[in-house]
C-alpha cells in the first residue's frame, strides 16, 4: 500500500505531465498547421475507416491500436454530441465538419491514458520494493528527452507507445519482485499480461521490438512460451481491424530491414559505414543523455549481478527495471531511425 503523502508525490508527476500536454497543445496551434497536420489527419482518418468497419490503409507503423482508440473516442464524442446538444448529423459529416475538435478530444484520451498507466507503474514499483526514489525516478524518465515532451500535443503512436511501457512495467514489476508467498499462477498470471501488452505495443510502433528482451525475466521454458503465446495474441487481437493487409505490412517492415535507403528505399543490402555513423552521430545528438543511460545500464547489470549472488539484495534489480524503462522509453520516443 502507499502512504498519502508518497502517493502525493507519485499523483505530481503525471498531474505535470498532463498539464504539459495542455500548454504544448495550446502553444502548437490548430492541427492543420504546417507540420501537425502529419500523421494525425491521417490517423483521423483510418480511425474513422476503422469505426466504419473498412480496412485502414495506414499500415506504416503499423499504429493500429491508435486506429482502435482513434475509433472509440470518435464514437463516443458522436453519441454524446447527439445526447446533450440534441443535434444529429451522419457520423462521417460530423467528423469530417469538426475534424479538430476530434483530434483534440483523441489527444486528451492518449495523455490520460498515458498518465494512468505512469503512475499505476510507479505506485507499482513502490509498493513492491518501498523505495520511493525509485518510482519517482521511473515517472522522471519522461522528462529525460526532449522527443518525449513534444510527443505530448501529437496525436501519433509515440505517446500511446509510452503509455504501453509504463502499463508493461506493472506485470514486470510484479515479476521480478515477487514476494515468497507469491503461488506459480500469481507469476504466471504476470507474464501472460506482460505478453499481452508487450503485443499490443508492438502493434502500436514496431519499434518496441527491442523490448522483447524481457523475457529474460520469464524463469523456465513454461513462462517463456506463456509470454510468447501471449504476445502473439495480443498482437494478432489489436492487429485484427487491419488483419487483411498484414502480408502487406510485413512486406513494408521487412523492406525497412533489407534495404540500405530509409523507408525501404536503396537496394538491397546493408547501408555504407558512412551513413551509419552519420546516423548514429545525429541519433546521439539528438538524445544526447541516451549514451549516458547506456553505459550507465551497463554497469548497473554488473553491479546487480555481483550484489544479487552475494547478498540477495533487491535493490539493484530494483535500479535495473527502472533503468530499462528509461532506455527504451527514450530510445522508442526518438525521430530519428537507425
């Protein structure tokens, strides 16, 4: 349980968060200026292909869980339109007469959902291991890259993925510190949720991919296969309004891999070592504390591995899922692609 005031401190951070969100929405502009009109017209848009039981053409992210939510929220702003301002129009006119304001009203659901699932994480991490720090430290990762902070007034997947690593971190947290009197279907239980949202996150940005190293976390191959199957579940649940494009998609993804240009472009065959410095040199300027983190995360494990053996103590293992958070938090919300 948290006490008031540590929950106080832990409620701070996403109240922040979202107040953020609101000064950065009001300071961008309408959504159709310059560069905010891309991609969130375009997410509009799928969104209402997908609330009209049509087959989304954007595929590119693949995004389809924003489709989904893009689609609820739609839906509900429609029905409450007619309910309390007692005026109807055909769902589409209404959308594609009032294009902002539903935009805006998609951006408040993803800036919620993403504070919900920031604290929910934190209070996690402080029930199970105490340490206040460290859970604060979990919510100020946020803050660490400017790419982060600017995905606040976008409606595109960046903040509905961060939404999903904060959410993924609850079932880890669980995970890795359960208690002795915890049973093998409470750890069980843990890994198929953490499966299930790792899958709907990849849904969201393939760029989470990286994140299935937590399965290492999983102990024997029961828990491993449970978090695979739960993974491809929950992929193939959120994937499924765009099910008859998947070839498609996986097509895209797999020119993404094999070609030396970007978005598929070039031949075929692995970039010049030029251009991967290049990037590399303009990925670390752009998140320059990205690095930092790195080594950082790098000798924690070390660290975490000689404690643990010796001492059993938790608290390094405690560091190491906070500083993986922070790692691929940052790393996913970056613009530039490697």
């Amino acid at each position: 349980m948290t006490s008031p005031n540590a929950r106080k401190v832990l409620v701070g951070i996403p109240v922040v968060v979202f107040l953020l969100s609101v000064m950065l929405v009001n300071a961008a502009g309408p959504f159709y200026l310059g560069g905010n009109l891309d991609p969130e017209y375009e997410y509009l848009g799928n969104s209402l292909t997908a609330l009209t039981f049509h087959v989304p053409p954007l595929i590119g992210h693949p995004g389809i869980t924003l489709h989904v939510l893009g689609a609820l929220v739609i839906l509900g702003k429609w029905l409450l339109g007619i309910i309390f301002q007692r005026s109807w129009q055909p769902l589409e006119t209404d959308v594609l007469s009032n294009p902002e304001a539903y935009l805006h009203v998609i951006n408040l659901a993803i800036i919620i959902l993403l504070c919900l699932s920031m604290y929910c994480a934190a209070r996690e991490i402080y029930r199970s291991t105490g340490s206040l720090w460290a859970a604060v430290v979990l919510e100020l990762s946020f803050f660490f890259f400017p790419a982060t902070l600017l995905s606040l007034f976008r409606v595109s997947p960046e903040p509905l993925l961060a939404a999903f690593i904060f959410a993924l971190m609850i079932p880890l947290t669980r995970l890795v510190f359960a208690p002795e009197s915890a049973t093998d279907s409470d750890i069980l239980k843990a890994v198929k949720q953490a499966g299930l949202l790792f899958g709907a996150g990849v849904v969201t940005k393939i760029v989470l991919l990286p994140f299935a190293t937590v399965l290492l976390l999983a102990k024997g191959y029961k828990q491993k296969l449970w978090f695979l199957l739960s993974a491809a579940g929950g992929f193939l649940v959120f994937f499924s309004p765009s099910l008859p494009r998947f070839l498609e998609s996986l097509q895209w993804f797999t020119s993404l891999v094999t070609h030396t240009g970007v978005y598929g472009s070039g031949p075929v065959g692995l970039p010049a070592t030029t251009a991967l410095k290049d990037n590399l040199r303009a990925f670390c300027a752009s998140a320059p504390l990205l690095p930092v983190l790195f080594v950082l995360y790098m000798a924690t494990l070390i660290v975490v591995h000689v404690r643990t053996r010796q001492t059993g103590d938790r608290l390094g293992r405690n560091v190491t899922l906070v500083l993986r958070s922070e790692e691929h938090t940052s790393e996913l919300q970056s613009r530039q692609y490697l």
